[in-house]
C-alpha cells in the first residue's frame, strides 16, 4: 500500500532503500506472528503499534538529514545497524547496546521499515559503505554480522574443527565467517538435496545428510573419537541442540545461533561432565559493523553467493515471503528486495 514519506526529526535520517533481505524472523512474523510486533501495547522505546513496515536487512542513501545530524551529507551511501537502544539503562551504559533493556528493532518495534522506497533511521545506526561494496552486499552485512558475533564468542582459534546444524542462510554465514576465522574444518548438517548442495559450493568441509548417516557417528570418526572444538546450532531443534552436545568435545564451546522458540529435553549432566562452555546469542554488538563491512566489501565473506533471487518492491508478498514460505525443497537462501533501482 502507499504510505506518507518518512520526515528526519531531531538526530534522525531518512534513506532511500536500495535493497532489503528477508529474514527468518520476517517469514515467523508474518507466519504464525506476530511475535516481535507489538500490537496492543505501544513499544516502550519507539511507542510504535502495529500496523508497521518490515524489513531490516537494508542499506541505501541518505536522502535528508535532521537537526543536530553530522558527519553525514545527502548523497552517503550507508548500510543500517537495525537494533535502537535507549542509550541511558546498565547495559548501555556498557558497552552492550544489542542488550538494551527498552531495545527495538527496525521493521518490528518501529513504524518504519526497509521494505519501503523510503526509510527514517536513528544517526547511530547508519555506517559508511565503501566505494566498492555493492548493494547486494550492502544488505548482506546484517546477517553476516550476526554469524560472525557467534564465531567470536566461541573464541573460536585457528585450526578449530566445527559442527553447524542447519543449513540455512545463517548456518552457511557461520560457515563462512569460521573459516574466515581460521577453522580447519566445518561440518554441516542438512536433510533436502539442494540446500546440501548449495553448502558444498560454498565450501563447507563434508555436509551430512541426517536422513542418511549417523552424524555422530561421522564427527567422531573424522575427530579421532574427541568430537568438534565448537558446535554451533541453527535449526533451533531438539535433535539439533543435543547432537551439537554429543558431538563437542571435553571443555568445548556450545553456540546457540538458531532461535528455539519452544521448549526442549536436554541432558545437564552431560555438559558438566564435558566441562562445556555454552554461549548464547542476543543479535550482535553494534561494534562489529565496521570489521565485517570490510571484510564483505573486499569479498573475504563472498555473501552474494547466498542470493538465489531479487525482486521488485511489488513483489515482497508474492515473490518473496509467500516464495519462502513454501520453500518445501529449500532452493532458495536469501531474497533480496529491489526497493529503488540504482
């Protein structure tokens, strides 16, 4: 539908968005949702109330400035940090935005989202895009962000075996971003024929088949019987998370990437007898945007080879969630939205 064009208050930029991802937590939402959206109650950060613009997989060019802006022009190409913060609680006071208190995300707790020609962001939220990034990778930089945050929690050391659960978007940006790290092997986990393939060209070590092979099994075998210095889960399943505990090793790190949203069985003794490190994730540090700017922009995580499909702003419905939806035999990874031509 047509909607007012964003106006820049106070520290606020309006953009007009060149590309917009979609993400899992879209598809949820728009799914079974809402989950994140708030609907009766207005956000404690932004007062924003459904109904709201998605999307938060963006980046685009400043179009207007508000008052008290700097460091910035019209014309800046940027690429959008998506999480807002109140900037006054204990976490922020630390350092740790992404766990603010009163925190919201872009295109869930905001009126305006990427999936727009038009979008009005905070000035803490943009970052410069490098002559030579594109806007496919543009839009690539927040997902990538968000593997890479799990990779440095592990403290993940060069020569490292991994195990990855899933073989989603995620899952294979974790992939890239461990061996980016230095690891010497990632193992992935998939069941549908394409996604296994897909994983493969993108340079995953050996990717197991659950329906085929025992996959632990396999680990333990190419292990010498230790298991993986770190695994990390991405399917947010039961069989998911307790194969990641089975297959680590004595004193490795447990990384939960994929978001369970239900309740699940576990074994606790087993991670005291393994003297485990167990590593939870809450989005990634706004710190880390300008590092992996640099490291997609120059290919060193070569993100568009995740992109099966672009589409026309029109099209988000149809084409994109609707596609991801009933995306049965998983060909597609990433959509990206066309929301201005270049």
């Amino acid at each position: 539908e047509d909607i007012e064009k964003p106006k820049a208050g106070p520290g606020e930029v309006v953009i007009q968005v060149k590309r917009c991802g979609i993400c899992g937590t879209d598809i949820h939402d728009y799914m079974s949702g809402p989950h994140s959206i708030p609907v009766d109650k207005p956000d404690p950060l932004t007062g924003a109330t459904a109904p709201i613009t998605m999307g938060h997989e963006l980046c685009g060019v400043i179009t207007e400035l508000g008052e008290g802006v700097t460091g910035w022009k019209p014309g800046d190409r940027v690429v959008i940090a998506p999480l807002q913060n109140c900037g006054k609680c204990y976490f922020c006071q630390r350092g740790l935005h992404h766990l603010c208190v009163v925190q919201a995300g872009l295109g869930l707790q905001t009126k305006e989202g990427g999936f727009a020609e038009y979008c009005k962001v905070k000035d803490y939220q943009l970052r410069k895009m490098p002559d030579h990034m594109t806007y496919e990778q543009g839009a690539m930089v927040e997902p990538t962000c968000l593997a890479m945050y799990g990779i440095r929690r592990s403290h993940l050391q060069p020569g490292d075996t991994v195990l990855i659960t899933g073989g989603g978007p995620i899952a294979a940006l974790n992939m890239m971003c461990a061996f980016v790290a230095g690891a010497a092997k990632v193992y992935m986990t998939e069941k549908h024929p394409a996604r296994i393939q897909k994983l493969l060209e993108l340079g995953a070590s050996e990717v197991f088949n659950v329906t085929e092979v025992d996959v632990l099994e396999e680990v333990m075998r190419r292990t010498d019987g230790l298991g993986v210095d770190i695994a990390i889960e991405c399917t947010g399943s039961e069989s998911g998370i307790n194969l990641c505990f089975d297959a680590m090793r004595k004193q490795g790190c447990y990384v939960q990437s994929g978001l369970s949203l239900g309740e699940v069985k576990v074994r606790p003794w087993q991670w005291a007898l393994k003297d485990i490190n167990m590593i939870g994730l809450w989005c990634c540090n706004p710190y880390d945007y300008d590092n992996i700017i640099k490291l997609v922009a120059d290919k060193r995580i070569d993100v568009t080879k995740l992109i099966t499909k672009h589409i026309a702003l029109e099209d988000v419905v149809a084409e994109g969630f609707e596609c991801l939806a009933r995306n049965k035999e998983k060909k597609e990874m990433k959509i990206q939205v066309i929301c201005n031509k270049d």
